[in-house]
C-alpha cells in the first residue's frame, strides 16, 4: 500500500493550474499555510523516526488535520490556545507568525522528552508555549473544554471589573478537540455552559474548533451527526470548513474569529478533517479499515490541497512545492538527528519539582471583640475577610449566592460583595470546576464551592487530569490557583444518606500536588482557609473540605459547655503540615481529624474518667499528609490509635499508620474506620460509620 508520504511526493510535482483557476486569492496566506502545514508533517515523521531509534516517546501525530494551521495564522499570537492532541500545524503557524525560529526544535524537545523542552521541561509531549499563548493540555476526552469556558466568563468578568489580564481585552480562547470527543459528558456540559451564558447574556469568547476525521481511535462517527449535536447548540454561531479547501478554510476561519472578537460570544467552527498514519504509532489501521478507504482519503489530503491552491493561483509551480516539502523533510530530519542525545530529567527531585509546595510559617491567632463562632459562621466571617482584602477573589458554585448555601455558609456575601464576585452556576460540577480553571488562568483566585462530596465524584478529572496537572506539565510556568470549598463527610442526623454522608475522599489523596485541608473547630477554620487562599494565590490548587455535621455545632461534652464555637479572630494562619494538639495526656495518643477530632476529644473524656489520660492529635492536613509531623506528635507514647472516619479501605488511615511504621515507631498502634460500605438512609447509618463507642473500646484494648 502506498503510503502519504509518498504520495504527496508523487503528486505535488504533477501539479498543473487548472484553466479557470481563480487568481484573486492571498497568496501570501496560503504561503504560510503551507509551510506550517509541512512543517507539522514531517514533525509526524520524524516521531516515529525517533520512536524507531528509541528515542522517542509520543507518536499521536496531527497528519490529516494540518487545515488547523489555517487558526494559527489567523488568530493573533496573543489570543489563548487550548488545543486538541492534533493541532500540531496550528502550533507550527502561530510559533512562525510569532517570529520564532525554534519551533521544530521545542516539539522535538518535547517528543524525545528533553530536559530543555520550553514547556514541559521533559514531562509529557504537549503543544503549549508561554510566548505563543498556548496552554499545554493532555486532554484526549475534551477535559480541557470546561476550562475554555471558564477562561471566556473570566475574561468577560475582568473586562466588566476593570481588571487587566495576562490577554488582550479583545482575545478570542481558541479550543480545538475531535469528533469523537463531541460525545463525552465533559465536552457536551462545556458546549451547553457556552450556550447558557450566551442565553444569560454573559460574555464568554471562545472559538469551539471540531477537528472532524470521522473516527475516534477505530470507532467511526457516525456520518452528520458530529454537525448536526454542534449545529443545534442554542446562540452559538456555527460554520463549516473544509480542509482540503484551503482559500475557503481561510475565509470561514477569519470569519469565525472576528465574529467571536466582535460580539464576546462563543463561535463553533466544524473543520472536516482526514487522519493519516492511524491513532498512534501502535495502531494497525487495516485491522478496522480496508486499503481501498484509507487511500481514499489521500484525495483529501490538505498539504496537497494548498499546494494546488497555490499552484492554481500562480504563487508556485508544482516542482517548487515538492522542494518546498524535500527541503522542510531535510530540516526537521537534521534537527531531530542532533536532538539525539539531550538530557532528560534523571532524578526523582527534578521530576516532582513543579509539584513542591512553597514553605511559609504559621501566624499565630489575634483574638477580637465578638460573639462566638460556630464552624459556619467562622467560615462566612473568613471568606468575607478574602474577598474584602483580595479584590481578584472570586465565590461561586450552586445556591452560594442568593440562597447563601444550602448550610447558609455564604449568607450575605452577595448581597456585601455583588453578583460579579459572588455568584450562582448552573448545576453541573465540570463546569464549575471548569469555571475555577478558566477564571485562575484570567488571574483571578476562584473560590468554588462543590454542594457536597458526593457530587464531587462525576467531575473530580477536572481537578485530577486539569487543575493539579498544569503546574506540572509547563513546569510551573502556566498555574490555576483555586481553592474548592466541599461540603463533604458524614454523620448529618435526619437528613441526606449516601449523597449528603460520603465519606470517600481518597481520590483527592490521589492527586499529585494537590493540598486537602480539612477543619474541624471553628478556632482552626479561618488559619487553614487563609493558608488555603494564600497557597492559591501563589498557584497552588486547594480543597478545603468542611464537615457538614459540625457547620452548627457549639457543645461539645455537654448541652450549653459552647466548646465547639470559638471567638472571633484576625490573622491566623495555619502552615501546611502543623497539626492541633488536644490535651497533655501520655497514656495514649489519637491521631484523627474532621469529625473524628469532635469524637476522639469526647472519647477522651470518657477515658479519662476511666482513668487514661489521652491526648488528641488533630490532622488537618489529608494532602500532603504531615508525616513528619505525625511522627513527632507521637513520640513518646507508647500506644497510638488512629480514628478515622473515612472507609476502612483506601482511608486516611492506613497513609497515617503506614508512615508510623516505616518512621519504626516503637509503640503499639492501632487503627479504628467506618465500614466499606456506602452510607444508609437514617439509623442504620449507624452500623456503618465509625462511633465514639468503638473509639472508647479500641483505646482501653491498646491499654490492656
């Protein structure tokens, strides 16, 4: 079977104009169209060259779907670019029309895993660049999209609030991704939040880009209807390209900028593309699709197609195009043979740099004039206090704003800070993930709240495969500091089961670089939030996960005793890793957090009465967890017990006992959790969860 590459080289010198060719064209245009379109080609090639040598690690190539670079020409080098795996001429146009002479080399930078790619500093191949607005993203199922979106509503939010941003007050976000991807919830929740704020009437200018090949891996789409789901979105403009059309590809593409550019709205532009070379590298395309289809799309192929263009129009001669290709091959070949041989990063340490937390110091609590605070109230009083003194924070999510919570956390901050900082989404969690994404890259310091735990699971890639991933794949360069506020844990009386008592949060353990703060008392809730909004601010993506069972709380060993409220305070902050330590008692020692903090410390009541003497160590910190700190907290004892509320598999436990164990902690340990099981409607929840009473036997058998 023939393959592309050679039959480009035998068509393009066969190219004659044809007799009634149109002559009114940009020549110039489709000049660097094709150059960027080459060049993109052969920096296919030369990845499985490199492969082949073993020294190459990514063979996803864009062969097929250089009509992209058409949007790198177009667009300005200013607007932001979140692009699709395949946009590789896109990248190649804009980093040309930026004036740069080393864009071959940073994607073969990239593709080799070099230490001196511009972007990921050798992590992953992403298309990404500071210089040329690119955000890099590995999205392969449009995980990105949500992000887009919130990237046009922040810079529709700064327009409307004065405030300058990294982009142009004029910038278009570009979003490419592919056909197949049309039909993942995260792609249609990003289209339909488009459409929505356009309903609203909110600003929100993003350029959609279907990359169309009709085929996702090796699943065909199915023939109209990526159009027809794209077409159909409410007040989102759309228009159709095809790639082997180049004079009409340049025509619709600037149209669909400057139609976004000029009404701040959201624009779909449907590119019907081919794929060339299969999925990747490991993919033997003839196993789903016959010869006789495959060569069949040569037809379309758009290097092809702008070389005819230019031939027709009289910019050059059919001879001259094949040089044009040879000589691109010779070039990028030449670059990706001295590309050979580059460092690569070669330690654990340089690997995981961008993920290290900054160090700061705890600051101390200033105690004012007030009444006492329950968990809520101190909650409200802090996120008042942030977007008072931080006038680029932001706080938004379901029912925050008017209703001011479901629990009233955020009562009365609409009404103090107004609707453009404080506000309410749509019920759909990607998107208020996405919105926190998009609004930090626009460089505010979102504050999304996540109604509660449970919800958090269907959109928890966005925080994973998104948010927590950035810093790391440009290495440090691109960042979304955000701090998500989750209603979330068990033990609420009378109300909810499993969707309002989830327990699960081993997934945000999970996350690579990911900081999980968790209060308990209301005297603790304002350090950690504070150390929370100070770590986004410089990046960092923070959960700040409140037990709903505690928000109202202000007893705790007996009715009127107002130990769990705490007086009004200013400044305090509470560093990663410092945990809060309860009492002086050296029988025993309960490491513990959240809801098992309000139980350990009345457990221990009840030892002591029995006459052990405990002392009640309060995490805080789930992620990263305070090793070091556990370890110096329970030196000394002789017996340690972990209380965790979380599930018995895959809880905060068995981190906490695991790091005990390797630090060879002479005592004896043991470890109480609720059950594996998800949470039952009223009182049988009470089988399940984790009680004081197993809290009590578990210590005194560590006595025994």
């Amino acid at each position: 079977m023939e393959t592309i590459d050679e039959y480009v080289v035998r068509t393009l010198p066969g190219l004659q104009p044809a007799p009634e060719a149109a002559r009114d064209v940009d020549v110039v245009a489709l000049r660097h169209l094709f150059a960027a379109q080459v060049q993109s080609r052969h920096l296919d090639f030369a990845a499985r060259w490199l492969q082949g040598r073993g020294e190459g690690h990514y063979t996803i190539g864009s062969a097929g779907h250089e009509s992209n670079a058409a949007l790198g020409l177009l667009s300005e080098v200013s607007d932001p670019a979140l692009l699709h795996y395949r946009s590789g001429g896109l990248y190649a146009a804009r980093s040309a029309k930026a004036g740069r002479d080393d864009g071959v080399r940073a994607i073969l930078q990239s593709l080799t895993s070099a230490r001196s790619d511009p972007m990921s500093g050798g992590r992953h191949k992403v298309f990404g660049h500071p210089a040329l607005s690119i955000v890099p993203q590995t999205s392969t199922i449009s995980s990105h999209l949500p992000r887009a979106v919130g990237l046009g509503l922040g810079l529709g939010f700064a327009r409307r609030l004065g405030r300058h941003t990294a982009w142009p007050e004029d910038a278009v976000v570009l979003c490419s991704f592919g056909d197949a991807s049309v039909n993942h919830s995260t792609a249609v929740g990003a289209l339909n939040a488009a459409a929505y704020l356009t309903h609203r009437g909110l600003a929100c200018p993003v350029l959609f880009v279907c990359e169309d090949n009709r085929i996702g891996i090796s699943t065909a789409s199915p023939e109209g209807w990526p159009g027809a789901m794209l077409e159909g979105l409410p007040g989102i403009e759309y228009r159709a390209a095809d790639g082997d059309d180049p004079v009409g590809l340049l025509r619709q593409t600037q149209d669909a900028l400057d139609a976004v550019r000029s009404s701040r709205s959201p624009g779909v532009l449907h590119l019907s593309t081919v794929r060339f070379l299969g999925h990747a590298g490991s993919d033997a395309e003839v196993a789903y699709r016959t010869r006789k289809r495959i060569e069949a799309d040569y037809d379309r192929d758009p290097i092809v197609a702008t070389a005819r263009a230019l031939v027709d129009a009289g910019g050059i001669t059919g001879a001259e195009a094949l040089e044009a290709y040879e000589s691109t091959r010779r070039g990028v070949m030449a670059q990706a043979e001295d590309i050979i041989g580059e460092p690569r990063l070669d330690s654990r340490a340089a690997v995981v740099a961008p993920l290290a937390l900054p160090r700061f110091d705890s600051v101390p609590e200033r105690e004012v004039e007030g009444s006492r605070r329950t968990l809520a109230q101190a909650i409200n009083a802090t996120l008042g206090e942030l977007l008072e003194d931080h006038p680029e924070t932001l706080l938004f999510g379901e029912d925050v704003a008017v209703k001011g919570g479901v629990y009233g956390v955020t009562r009365g901050l609409r009404k103090r800070f107004g609707g453009q900082r404080v506000f309410d989404t749509l019920l759909d969690e990607q998107t208020i993930l996405g919105t926190a994404l998009g609004t930090a890259l626009a460089g505010f310091v979102p504050i999304p709240e996540i109604q509660y735990l449970a919800y958090l699971h269907n959109a928890e890639d966005q925080l994973r495969g998104e948010a927590a991933s950035l810093g790391f794949f440009s290495a440090g360069q691109y960042r979304n500091g955000m701090v998500v506020r989750i209603a979330g844990l068990a033990y609420q009386r009378g109300f909810g089961g499993h969707f309002h008592n989830d327990n699960s949060v081993a997934v945000l353990r999970d996350i690579p670089g990911l900081v999980l703060a968790v209060p308990s008392h209301p005297a603790d809730a304002p350090g950690l939030l504070r150390a929370c909004h100070r770590l986004a601010r410089e990046g960092r993506v923070c959960v700040y996960l409140e037990p709903i069972a505690r928000y109202h709380s202000r007893d705790l060993h007996e009715d009127g005793d107002g130990l769990w409220t705490a007086p009004p305070s200013e400044d305090a902050v509470i560093a990663p890793g410092e945990v809060g330590v309860h009492g002086d008692g050296r029988d025993l020692v309960i490491l513990t957090f959240g809801n098992g903090t309000f139980m350990s410390r009345r457990a221990a009541e009840e030892l002591r009465r029995r006459g052990v003497e405990a002392t009640v160590v309060d995490l805080r910190w789930l992620a990263p967890l305070p090793e070091e700190q556990v370890v110096d907290a329970c030196r000394g004892f002789d017996r340690v017990l972990v209380v965790d509320e979380t599930r018995h598999s895959g809880g905060v436990g068995e981190g906490v006992v695991s790091a005990l164990v390797a630090a060879r902690h002479p005592g004896r340990i043991a470890r109480v959790a609720s059950a594996d099981s998800f949470i039952p409607l009223g009182p049988a929840s009470d089988q399940v969860l984790l009680g004081e009473d197993e809290i009590v036997r578990a210590a005194l058998g560590l006595m025994a």
